[in-house]
C-alpha cells in the first residue's frame, strides 16, 4: 500500500518522501551554498513540497547514517556534496559516513556533485552531467547503483563491482562515457584518478592531494579552490580555471580559458594558452618547470607558466 507523503518507517528507519514534480537540491549538504544566496535562493527548514519534512531534515536523516526514499522524479543537484560535514554549519569540513538515497524516478543532471560518501540507488532515468559519481553493479533488483569516486578511491571497493571504470592499487581509470562534475573533489589521498572523455565543471575542487588527468576538454571551475596535489587537462578549458587556487599545480595542455587564476593565493599553472587575471601573469618557463613538464611527458615548447 502506498505510504502517505512524508511517512517515516520507524521500522526500517526509512525517511519517505513523494514529490509530484521535480524538486531541486534534495539532499543538498551546501543547501544550494547557502552561504552566497544567505537564504534568497533555498531555506533549509522550508517543507519540501507536498511533504511534512524538510530539506535539512533529509540531511540530518542521512547525516545520522539512515536512508531517504523519493517516489518520483527528483530535480538538479540531488545529494550535493554528501558526506561532508560543512565548515560553514559548524561542522568539520572532513568528510562523514552518511546513509542512503533510494529513488524510484528519474534523477535531473548533476547528481552527486561534490560528493564524497554515501550511496545513491536509481530505477529511473538520470540525466547528465551527474557529479562526482561512478556507477556499481547494483544488489538492488532494477536499481543502478553509486557511490563517489573519491570515497572509491580512499576506502576500496569493498567486493562491489565497478561499471566502465577499473581500480588498480591508488589509480583509478574511468571510461564509463558519462560526463562529470567535480571529478575527484575533496581528494586527500596519495592516488591518481584518470578520465577519459570530457568532463563538466570544477575538476579537482577542493583536492588537497593525488592527481586527476582527464584525457579530454573540461569545462569552468577546472581546479577551483585547488588546495594541494595536481590536476592535468589533456585538452582545453572553459573560463576560470584554478579560481580561488590555494597551492598544488595545474597543467592544462591546450588553452586554460579566460579569467585564469582569478583570485588565486598561490600555486602554479602550466599551459600552452590562456587569458589570466590579476593577480596571476604571464611568465617564462625556468628550468624548473621544465623540468616538471617533461616528468609529466610534455614537451615544454609552447608551455607558459602563470602564478
């Protein structure tokens, strides 16, 4: 029998919820970064329509390891960087085990952006660009399965199987065909991620350590809030690559776009072409970075550095 909209199973612990058209940011941890809007854009403890439950109680839900079921078609941006306990809420800014998200519809893009635990099961269809996600040989009958990449790469896979990706020891290859957001955020680990194919946005947002090298075009944000480790571009890029950069480095072998390293705090960018913005300029490669190009395989003609 169908539950009413809003009904907890106190049984399973299952937190339910019916949505009657599609409903943006549902397990969003940022609340649609709500410290830019302050509350313009999405109140936490607004209802989510139709529901006597609201989008910070799905998050407290999940934050206390539970599951959240959705009958019907679910908006942009669900589980938006799950599993990270939020500096801005008071929390750790580490990540957090986190429960389940279960939904019988179909999902909008970019689902799972920023993403670092959790798991997310799917009936329908879902839509791309999807986050930082990769896809599991589900033990859910007629659901797809994902977890993040980045929680893939710091803990294993733990028996499950990967779809169109392949881990070997600290490297991680994904050639699934599915277009991502923020591949590789909040990396912390000693490991190597690669991705063949374009990407979308925010490559490597918020890494501290590890590589990520995409073996094609990625779009803006590419190392954005960049804290430590390496992000390669075999490719070009959209505008606003390493905005906000911390330190760490990023090579981009083809144009790095427009406004580069807008706002950047340190850190070097290696590219072939670009636009930057103060305070990053323009400077000649030294035998230092050359050198580095040709640890990493490039030839450092046409290379420039920006800092």
């Amino acid at each position: 029998m169908f539950k009413i909209f809003g009904k907890k199973d106190e049984k399973e612990d299952i937190l339910e919820i019916v949505l009657k058209e599609e409903v943006d940011c549902v397990g969003d941890f940022t609340y649609n970064f709500y410290w830019q809007h302050q509350g313009e854009k999405m109140d936490p403890d607004e209802k989510i329509p139709g529901n006597d439950y609201s989008f910070r109680d799905v998050v407290e839900h999940l934050k206390a390891k539970k599951t959240i079921k959705i009958r019907g078609d679910v908006g942009h941006r669900l589980c938006s960087s799950m599993g990270v306990d939020i500096k801005y809420f008071g929390g750790s800014g580490q990540d957090i085990e986190v429960g389940t998200v279960i939904v019988e519809g179909n999902v909008d893009s970019r689902m799972g952006i920023s993403m670092v635990q959790g798991t997310i099961y799917i009936k329908g269809e879902l839509k791309t660009p999807v986050g930082n996600l990769l896809e599991l040989e589900s033990d859910k009958k007629g659901y797809r399965k994902f977890k993040s990449i980045t929680d893939i790469i710091k803990n294993g896979l733990k028996g499950e199987k990967l779809v169109g990706a392949r881990l070997s020891g600290n490297q991680l290859v994904i050639n699934d065909g599915m277009v991502k957001d923020t591949v590789g955020a909040r990396l912390d680990e000693d490991a190597e991620i690669v991705m063949e194919g374009d990407v979308d946005l925010s490559t490597g947002i918020l890494m501290r350590q590890g590589r990520v090298i995409i073996n094609g075009n990625a779009g803006k944000n590419t190392g954005a809030l960049l804290n430590g480790g390496t992000v390669v571009i075999n490719g070009n890029c959209d505008d606003f690559t390493a905005i906000e950069m911390i330190k760490g480095l990023v090579i981009v072998n083809g144009d790095a776009g427009k406004f580069l390293g807008a706002q950047k705090k340190n850190g070097k960018i290696l590219a072939k072409k670009g636009s930057p913005i103060p305070p990053t300029t323009k400077k000649k490669l030294d035998e230092t970075d050359k050198k580095l190009l040709l640890q990493w395989g490039y030839n450092p003609h046409h290379f420039q550095t920006l800092e």
